[in-house]
C-alpha cells in the first residue's frame, strides 16, 4: 500500500466524495477478491490433499485387495493339494487296513491250525510217554521172566534133568 498512498494523497485533493466511494468499493472488491483467491486456493489445496489422500487409500485398498486375491488363490491351491494328499492317505489307509483285515484273517487260521498241531502234538507226546511207560514195564516183565526162566533151569539141572533147546533159545534172546 505504500506505492498506492501517494497516489491517493494527489488524488484526494480534488476528489469526489463519489470517486472515494468507488475508490473504496473497488478496494473492497479487490480485497474480497484476495480473500475468495486465498479461500479457493486453500480449497483446492484442502480438496487435491483429499484427493490424493483418497487416491492413496483407494490404492492401498486396491493392493489389499489384490494381496487378498493372491492369499485366497495360494490358500486354494494349498487346500487343493491338501484335498488330493488326504484322500491319497485315506485310500492308502483303506489299503493297510484291507491288508489288515487278511493278515488278522491268516493269523487266526494259524492260530487255529496251531492250536491243532499243540492238540496232535500233546496227544503224540501222551502216546509217547505211554508207549514208553509200557516198555518200561515190558524190560521189567521180560528182566523178571529171564530170571524166573534161569531159576527154573537151574531147578531143572539141579534136578538132573537137561532143559530143552526151545527154553535154551529164550535164554538167549
């Protein structure tokens, strides 16, 4: 203002006082345009800072989004390959336990068959050792015969008579 103040000081010396009316509409049309400038700028300040804000958020939210898309087709692929391996493991698990079942199967056949063979086998033993309590018996039957057969021979010789060949041949088997 102060290269307007000269000016305005020539100036009022043969001025109207309609010429100062206008002077100062016009100063406070200027000055109302300042402020509406001043205001409009910051607006467009305050709307572009929105904007970009807004701009950053919707890219952020765009990258979130496409993060999420990426997430959700790993994770999908991830819960396919898990699908495929447990229905893998679940035929594989049918599998052993079909093999299982047969191998429970086999077992009690030869548990069985086992326990037929201890039967036979406690049944051979028992046949055994009766055959060999019989023969026991037999030796101690036959030992108690030889000597009962050589008493009687020598009943026999000393009673001056000669024992026959047939008792003579089971003397000596």
């Amino acid at each position: 203002m102060t290269s307007l103040a000269p000016h305005l000081a020539a100036a009022a010396a043969g001025w109207s006082p309609e010429n100062w009316v206008a002077l100062i509409a016009s100063a406070g049309a200027l000055l109302g345009a300042a402020v509406t400038g001043t205001l409009a700028y910051r607006s467009s300040v305050r709307t572009n800072k929105t904007s970009t804000e807004a701009q950053e958020r919707m890219a952020e939210q765009s990258a979130t989004i496409e993060r999420a898309k990426v997430v959700a087709d790993a994770f999908e692929a991830a819960k396919q390959i898990y699908d495929h391996a447990i229905s893998e493991l679940r035929e594989e698990l049918d599998r052993v336990r079909a093999q299982h079942e047969k191998a429970l199967e086999q077992l009690d056949r030869l548990s069985e068959k086992l326990q037929a063979e201890r039967g036979t086998t406690q049944e051979v033993r028992d046949e055994l050792h009766r055959t060999q309590r019989e023969m026991g018996e037999m030796r101690t039957r036959m030992q108690h015969m030889d000597r009962v057969i050589t008493l009687l021979r020598r009943q026999l010789i000393e009673a001056g008579l000669t024992p026959s060949e047939h008792l003579t041949q089971l003397e000596g088997a």
